[in-house]
C-alpha cells in the first residue's frame, strides 16, 4: 500500500510530535503522523497517565492523561493522516527529492520528516527472576494504565525512581496494602516526593523494605505472592501479593532509526539550531535529539516542534515565510 504524498512525515506521536502536527495544520502542510504505539499520547497515556505533570506553561498541575487528550485534540483539528501501531524500519530519499518511509504495514512517502519519536522504542528494564516473564501482563507490569484496577489488592512496587515512589504514593489510599521494596536506602526521586513516602509509612499506609530485592515471584495464571532478600543478610522474606509492579527505568533503544544514516552522538540525534539533521528535510525534536543547551522537558519539546516545523515549511516551499507570526492573528482561526 502507497499513501499520498505528504509535506511532512512526522514520526512519533508523544507530545512533541502531536504539538509538531498542530503546528503543522496550521502553517498548512499536508501533515502524517506515524507511532508504533496504539494510541496516541507516547508516555504520557503510554507509562503515566494518572501522574501529575507540574511543568508545562499554562498549568499548574495536569494529570499526564488529560495534557494528552488536550494535546491530541489540538493536533487533530486540522485532520492529519494518522497511522498507529506502526513502525517505521527504513528512511530513504527518492530520485525525485521525496522521502520513502517503509513501514511495517506499507510504504509512505513524504516531502520531509520530523522525528519526533521521544527517546526511541520503550524498552523496559526486566527483573532477571523466576516468575517475571511468565506472569508478565498477568500480574506484573511496568505501568499502571487504570489505577482502579489495583483497588483493595496488594501490591508489590520495586524500584526507587520517581515513578515507583509517584505510583506507591497514589495506590496507598486504593490499594489494601503497599509494600515498596529498593536495593538501597537511597532514591532517584524528587525530595519532596521522599518525604511524602516516609510520611505515609510513619503513618502505617505502606511499608518501605530497603535493601530488598526481588528473588521469585509466585503465581499460576496470576500473581500470588513473592519472595525478596535483603541484600545485606540474604534473609528471604514471603509477600502475599496480589501485583508486582516494576519501576526500574527504559533502556533507550533507537531501533531502527541507528540504520536511516543519521548522524548520531549514542542514543540522540544530531540537530543544530533550525532542528535540522544532517539529511535534507529531515528534522528531530524532543527528548530524542541533542545539542549545546538542550534540557528534556516537554516545554522545551514544543518550542522544538515549532522551530522544526516552520523551517520545513520553507523546505517545502522556498517562497513560504519561516515565522508564522502571532496564531491570534491568523486566518485559519478565524474561518
């Protein structure tokens, strides 16, 4: 299957793609979004939907999901071509100047590209332990997609990152019991969120097993139970549990991305200042690209978005402005 030809390809459909798909419709490019996600959202519908997101302008709190869905009806107003649950495995420019993008399910082509694809295919980093892969989605997982599932369960999180301490912090008050085992007394977590953690320990909401490690999960179909250690005695200890929840971090991967000739500096790619890689109209943005300066926030995300998109609006057409000027402004807004 061969789809039309679009002015741009936008690869990724987390928030610095979909804000990049807005922008976009806006400057009047015929716009392609592709994800291999089945949904759109990346991360935050993906991992943590029910987390707050503190730092985006405009919001003083927003849960991950509703930031998603505003992001997504912003994106779609001007009726991109969307293809989810695909990926793309190879990037080539025609003899006609026009980039082929092969994908799983077909083949696509568009007058340029912007990789948006945050920082590549998740990968999540697994409990090497009896019981993991086999009762994987069965009772362990990596995310939490509806919090409600776990109500009146206990539940076992592993890991000392901000996800793990966020997430032990929201099933306390829905969960019948919380135990959150790390291998050390230290965390990766924000302060604020530690202190929160010890508070509700002190109060018998959870209970915090430090220097605890996973030996084997128990379970047939289902989880029933697991065993850590702690790592300074080898000492087992029996957990009656419901869920294991893992929150061990995302090994980045940029999958077939390493093989479309981008220049690369380890798992980002290479832009300068316009957003431009090294291949004629083709631009990255978000958390998967670096230069001098560059900070992984979703703000900065957006101001990347807009930058690639409005220098592939002059790719595409030489005659076109590269600044859009104001959007309140703007005659499409006012059709």
């Amino acid at each position: 299957m061969q789809t039309p030809i679009a002015d741009i390809t936008i690869i990724g459909g987390g928030p610095t793609g979909l804000f990049a798909a807005f922008f976009a419709g806006m400057r009047g490019l015929s716009t392609r979004i592709v994800d291999s996600l089945p949904e759109l959202g990346g991360q935050l519908t993906a991992l943590y939907p029910e987390k707050y997101v503190y730092d985006v302008g405009g919001f003083p709190k927003v849960l991950a999901k509703d930031l998603a869905n505003g992001l997504i009806r912003q994106a779609l107003q001007f009726e991109p071509e969307v293809q989810l649950d695909e990926e793309v495995r190879t990037l080539r420019q025609g003899d006609d100047g026009v980039w082929n993008l092969e994908c799983r399910s077909g083949s696509y082509r568009s007058k340029s590209v912007l990789v948006a694809g945050g920082k590549g295919a998740f990968e999540p980093k697994v409990l090497d332990v009896p019981g993991f892969q086999e009762l994987l989605y069965s009772g362990v997982h990596y995310a939490v997609r509806d919090p409600k599932e776990y109500e009146g369960k206990r539940v076992l999180i592993v890991g000392g990152g901000d996800s793990a301490l966020d997430w032990a912090l929201i099933l306390k008050d829905l969960c019948a019991e919380v135990y959150l085992a790390h291998r050390r007394d230290g965390f990766r977590a924000h302060e604020a969120t530690v202190s929160q953690m010890e508070t509700a320990c002190a109060e018998g909401r959870m209970q915090f097993l430090a220097f605890n490690e996973v030996r084997e999960i128990h379970g047939e179909g289902t989880v029933h139970g697991a065993t850590v250690f702690d790592n300074r005695t080898d000492e087992d200890r029996h957990l009656e549990v419901d869920a294991v929840l893992t929150f061990l971090g995302f090994k980045p991967d940029l999958g077939p991305i390493k093989r479309w000739g981008l220049e690369l500096d380890g798992n980002r790619i290479g832009v300068d200042a316009l957003m431009r890689t090294n291949l004629p109209g083709v631009y990255a943005a978000g958390d998967i690209v670096t230069y001098e300066g560059k900070l992984d926030l979703i703000a900065t995300g957006f101001a990347e978005a807009a930058v690639a998109v409005n220098n592939a609006v002059r790719f595409v057409d030489p005659t076109a402005r590269v600044n859009p000027g104001h959007s309140t402004s703007m005659k499409v807004f006012k059709d």
